[in-house]
C-alpha cells in the first residue's frame, strides 16, 4: 500500500513541475511619463496555467503608489512599450515605495488572461486603488512562453 501511494503522490509531484516553466527575466526601460525618476528594475515571469510575476524596481518617488500590468500590443508603434496598448486588467498590481523610492510587486494571473500580452508597465498610481495617473513610468517588452 506504501507503494501505491508513494507512487501516485510522485507522479502528482512530477506533473506540478512540468506545469511551470522556466522563468524569464526582463530590464525595465524608463518611460516617457517617467519624467525626472531614475527608475530601473526586472520584471520576472514565471509561466505556467498561472503566470506568476514579480517586479522589482528602484528609483521612483518614495511613498507612492504605483500600478503595474500586462499590456497587448497598440498600434500606434511597433515598439511594444510605445504602442499604446490596452492593459490587461486582471494582471493590476498595486504597491507603494519604500522611503528610498524602492518598489517589489508579486502577483499571479491566469496564462489565459495574458497569452497575448506584449509589455509589462509600471504607472504611478492615484492611490491604494490603482487608478493609473501616466502613461508609465518603467516598461519593458515580454513574451509569454
């Protein structure tokens, strides 16, 4: 019987593990909105049927809430971060700076929800809520594996 089980729970673990896939990750690039900020960062994507994200970014205004999301592609350029694309709502990520102006959002989102995003951005929030006050402050191009 110990067998039985310890096989099948083998198993389970080996097939959780080909549900992830290798992790990528990306440089931030400023943006246009980012104005006098020297903000810079990765952005780490971790595929599977729940893409988990983590973005940490230094730089930015301390104390203040940022947004970040997943974008598709615009049209208004070829350039991903310049396109001008929708964002993908159910991949918001909300957090405030430390006093240094140093950002770590983590969050996760269905692979189906973003198969087809382009870009990562990183706006300058209204408030606790989300509401993005610029077009992006931190960018930069992804691909969903």
């Amino acid at each position: 019987m110990k067998k039985i089980l310890f096989a099948s729970t083998l198993a389970l673990g080996l097939s959780a593990c080909t549900m992830m896939g290798l992790p990528a990750t990306y440089t931030l690039g400023k943006q246009p909105a980012g104005g006098a900020l020297n903000s810079s960062g990765t952005v780490t994507v971790t595929p599977g049927s729940m893409v988990m994200t983590t973005a940490r970014v230094a730089g930015l205004a301390p104390n203040t809430y940022y947004v970040a999301h997943y974008h598709l592609q615009g049209t208004a350029s070829a350039d991903p971060c310049s396109s001008g694309g929708p964002p993908i709502m159910s991949s918001k990520m909300v957090g405030m700076t430390d006093a240094a102006g140093m950002l770590t959002l983590n969050g996760s989102v269905p692979m189906s929800d973003v198969m087809a995003a382009t870009y990562y951005n990183i706006h300058t929030a209204t408030g606790a809520d989300g509401t993005p006050a610029d077009a992006g402050v931190a960018c930069t191009a992804v691909r969903m594996r």
